[in-house]
C-alpha cells in the first residue's frame, strides 16, 4: 500500500470521519489487492500456494482468502 493512501487513512481517523477499527478493515482490504508472489510448491512443476493462507491454486486470486497474486514471471 502506497504512503499516501497510509497518510490519507490516518488523516481520516485522527479526523474521526472513520474509526479506527473501519480504518483496519480498510487496510486489510487494499493489502489483499497488492499483488504477492504465491508461494512454489514443488520444484519444476507450477504447483503454487497462497502465501497469506497456504492454499493451493493456479488463479490470479487465492480461493480461500481472497488474496490478489502476483503471476508475471
């Protein structure tokens, strides 16, 4: 997640437009949609899981968790 994003969610709790619990939620959120290099499984095949909850999948996102991957090599 970029700084300014961080900057601007911290501006907005300490305004208390969100709570801090909301601005969490938030976080968790944009986490999940910045792209991370899934987890490889076996060397040589193109069996991967997800790093965030050890699911294995071949999609762009986790089944399980939701959590966005990065598939450029």
């Amino acid at each position: 997640m970029g700084n300014s994003l961080k900057a601007k969610i911290s501006v907005l709790t300490l305004k208390r437009d969100i709570s801090s619990d909301e601005a969490k939620v938030i976080k968790e959120a944009l986490d999940k949609q910045t792209p991370k290099k899934p987890v490889l499984l076996m060397e040589g095949f193109s069996f991967t899981a997800c790093p965030v909850c050890g699911t294995r999948t071949q999609t762009k996102y986790c089944p399980e968790c939701g959590q966005c991957l990065d598939r450029e090599v």
